[in-house]
C-alpha cells in the first residue's frame, strides 16, 4: 500500500490528533473562508474538491466535517459514495 493509499484520518483511539483549526464565519451566502496556512498544510487549492459529512444526532446536525474527496478511506466512501450519487440524481 503506498502513502496514497493509506487513511488519511485514523479511527478514534489509533495514532494522531484533532486539533481546533480556527472560528471561521459563514456569509449571507453561505460561503466562508478555510484560512490560507491550514489551506497550504492541507494542499487545498482552486479547484480542490472536498467532501462534506455531517452528524446527525436527535434529530440535530451537531458536526460537520470535511474530507479531500480524494483520500476518502474506504469505511467512509462506503457511506458517503451513496450520498454523493443521490445528490447529483437530486441535482440533475
């Protein structure tokens, strides 16, 4: 398996770390802006795609998490790839 290959975040307990990145703002069109340093750390650019999953508990989204689209670890492209696949048929 090369380094492309392996998960990029690890399951909860395995060898890394979370870390709050930054407070960012969401504008009356509902953009914000991923600061320039943590962009660079991640090697997101112009046209970078990102996979977006949110958390659900009691009937309340309480997480919202981003993924480079590219590195999705197979346990989670299982889940997301339906959605992806559902939201463009709801976008066509």
């Amino acid at each position: 398996m090369d380094a492309s290959d392996e998960p990029c975040c690890p399951a909860p307990g395995s060898a890394g770390r979370c870390s709050l990145e930054a407070i960012v703002s969401v504008d009356d069109r509902g953009q914000m802006v991923l600061p320039k340093d943590l962009r660079a750390r991640a090697g997101i650019g112009a046209g970078c795609r990102l996979a977006v999953v949110s958390w659900e508990k009691d009937g309340e989204t309480c997480c919202i998490t981003l993924f480079k689209a590219d590195r999705l670890n197979e346990s989670v492209r299982s889940v997301v790839e339906p959605m992806v696949k559902d939201a463009r048929k709801e976008g066509s």
